[in-house]
C-alpha cells in the first residue's frame, strides 16, 4: 500500500489537482486560496508545489492531495486513494485490505448490473419515457434501463460473471426471502443507475412499469444502505453537474429522476435530485462546498411545499442561502418535468426569478396586521420560528427589522417573541 500512496504522489502534481477545486492565485513560490472548509474572506489557503503539500492559516488544517480530496469529498482513505489512482493510471485493484476490496467488488457489481438493466430496456418502457418527454440521448447518456418482470434475472447474469450470491446481496440487488431463497430486488421496473460524485454506479431507484402501481408495492424503490450506497448523502446527478454547480455557483435542486432528467434536457445545467429522500444536511454540505445559493424546485402540491418549507429551513440553518422557484398560477405544469415538456426553455427563466427564501415566508404567512387576531399571530410566530433557526446572526437582524416593519409590532417585543418560541 505504501509503494501505491507513493507512486500517486509521484505522478499526481497537487496544484493542477487542486486547481480542479479552488481559485488559486500566485503568492511567491506557492499558491494561494480561500480556504474550503472554513468561512473566509482573505485567503488563507496555502499551496506548495514543492512539498506537494497543502495548509490553511486559518483553521489550521493540512495535508496532501489525498487528505484534501478525503475531507473535501467526505469519504474514506481508499475511495480517495481509487480516485486519485484512475487519475494517474496507477493500478490499485490487488491492494488494500479485504473491506477495501470487498469495495472494488460492489462497485463492478452495480457497473454490471447497470449494463444488464441498460441492454433490457423494453419498447414498452421507452414507450413510457418517451411519453414523458425523454429523448432517446438523454435514456442513453444517464444508463436509464428496465428490470425484466423476472424473479432472478439480474442473480442469473451476476452469477454468469463469476459474482457470488453473498456480494450480491450485499449489493442490495437480490433479498433473502423467508424460505431461504432469493428474489431480485427489481422486477418489472424502469432502472436510474445512481453515481456517487466520481461517476461510480453505487445504487438505483426503480420505478414500477404504469398500470402494475397497487398499495402493496411501491411506486418507487430505491437500494437499501449498502457500504457505498447511502442515499441521505447522495445526490442524483451530481457527477454529472458538479461542474455547472461550481461554476454557477448555486444548485437547483428538484424532486426525483424524471424532474432531473427533463429539466437537464431542457437546458438547466446546474441541477441534483434527491432519490427517495427528504433533503439532509450531508446533502447541503455537498452542495455548499462548491455553490452559495440553493434554488429549490419542487412540486406545486401540499407534499412539495412542504419539502419546499423544511428545506429552506435546513438550508438557512446550515448557512446556505436559499431560494423558490415558484410556478405561474395559471401554468397547468404542476412540476418541472411538465413545465420542461409543455413550456421548453421557461425553466430557466423561472430560475433567474426565484424568490428569495423568505419573501416565499412571507408571501406564505402574512404578518400584516389583519381582523383575525388568532391567525395574525400564528403567522408572526411561523415567520419568527424560521428567523430563529437561521444560522447568521447579521440575517436575522435584518430579517427582524422587516417582520418589524411589515407587522407594526416593535423590534424589542419581537424580539421577546420570538425568544418564547421553542
């Protein structure tokens, strides 16, 4: 292992690495930047090319290439050691220890499995995307596939290429059934391949072929919590607009694959998706890392508000401004695959009209005085619950300085308000 580490370090120059994650300017023989994982207005990131080292005079971190990509990218020491390996052409495929392999193998896993559901695409499920509005490059560059209505299709193929049922399981592909047998996972489903930030299939999300939706299964399955699946820190997408993200500087997240996918073909670059989940705080430091702002996108129904409403409120505890992007009241559109499909091109023009996080709350709960005393209040003390979780202290002066303003109550007893609210 320590002949691999050395043979990385050898071929791999850290200031072009880094250059890929930072804006570096000339300070002397070195390189200097603001620092990533601090807030900072005066860089403080220092760069050496001659001791291919890294440090930050502000919070005192240091390093090389590999405990910045491990830290930057929150991730373990051998997956960063694989990226940094594929891009210096080092082969580390025999190395490390059996955890780290047993890795190497899940990840030829889903790549395979990725393959199989690609090369089984149905004309009935491209029927349905096309129904959608998918083009056919856009079903081919994110690897959409179809999961035949098989009992043990993808066990079969895994098995024929020397896989053992044991890491296929632990893969999250194929489940133990009561008798002791197994089923795969997804059946009848068309498959979205799920990357990890580096492009490495990790997981999927299959959706149930139309007109087979009942209660008793869901319309959406995604991989269970696998070593390198974990869908609270994943975010669909990503290796793919990580790039337009970073130089945008602000993310426009969206509900599920197909927002996703229709939105990208429309034109919308700097996208993620969540897959099956609500949105986390491993999520937002994702998106932090590289964007200032967060646009948020989501359905126009109760459910999407709602999700709208819980993640401007992590997002403004997790210091990262957000904003909505709301519909046009007489756009029938109730998402953003419909509005891609039916208004191509108004997608991003809404973007550039978000609403700031909140003038949404206060569009939302109006604080002006009005003769229903009761709902008044509920309305203040919903807008200063928000103000309160926020993480800046300079944004919830001013923030109270206009609840102040629009409701006519004075600063001081607002104040004393919103310090009673749990």
């Amino acid at each position: 292992m320590a002949d691999t580490v050395s043979q990385i370090k050898e071929r791999l120059d850290i200031a072009d690495f880094l250059r890929g994650y930072l804006q570096v300017t000339p300070a002397g023989k070195n390189l200097k930047a603001r620092c990533p994982f601090h807030q900072e207005k005066t860089p403080s990131f220092m760069i050496s090319p001659e001791r291919q080292t890294w440090h930050c005079f502000g919070c005192g971190l240091g390093g090389d290439a590999i405990s910045f990509l491990m830290k930057y990218e929150n991730i373990e020491f051998f997956d960063a050691l694989k990226i940094l390996a594929e891009k210096t052409g080092v082969d580390i495929r025999q190395s490390g220890n059996q955890d780290q392999r047993q890795l190497n193998t899940l990840y030829d896993i889903n790549k395979s499995a990725a393959a199989f559901f690609k090369n089984s695409m149905t004309a009935a499920a491209g029927d349905y995307l096309k129904s959608r509005g998918l083009k056919l490059e856009t079903i081919e560059e994110f690897g959409v596939g179809f999961a035949p209505d098989d009992p043990d299709a993808i066990s079969r193929h895994l098995a024929n290429s020397d896989h053992s049922v044991a890491n296929i399981e632990k893969a999250g592909l194929i489940l133990k059934t009561e008798r002791g047998t197994y089923l795969d996972r997804f059946r009848n489903r068309i498959m979205f391949p799920i990357a990890n930030a580096f492009g490495k299939i990790v997981g999927f999300t299959g959706r149930i072929m139309p007109g087979f939706e009942s209660e008793k299964i869901g319309k959406y399955v995604n991989s269970p919590e696998t070593p390198i699946f974990n869908k609270s820190k994943l975010l669909y997408g990503f290796d793919k607009t990580k790039n337009f993200i970073r130089e945008k500087k602000s993310a426009v997240l969206v509900e599920g694959q197909m927002d996703f996918l229709m939105a990208w073909q429309d034109g919308l670059k700097n996208l993620v998706a969540t897959s099956g989940t609500a949105l986390t705080l491993d999520h937002l430091r994702t998106i932090k890392r590289i964007a200032d702002n967060l646009i948020l996108s989501f359905d126009s129904d109760d459910a999407g508000q709602n999700a709208t409403e819980r993640s401007i409120d992590l997002a403004g505890s997790a210091d990262l401004a957000s904003r909505v992007l709301e519909l046009p009241p007489d756009l029938e559109a109730k998402d953003p695959a419909d509005i891609a499909l039916s208004k191509p091109g108004l997608l991003a023009k809404l973007v550039e009209t978000a609403k700031p996080a909140m003038e949404y709350y206060f569009n939302r709960y109006d604080v002006s005085k009005k003769s229903d005393i009761v709902q008044w209040k509920k309305n203040v003390r919903a807008v200063l619950g928000k103000i309160k979780s926020l993480w800046s202290a300079m944004e919830r002066s001013h923030l109270i300085k206009e609840v102040s303003t629009r409701s006519g109550i004075d600063e001081v007893n607002i104040l004393e308000e919103m310090e009673a609210i749990k």
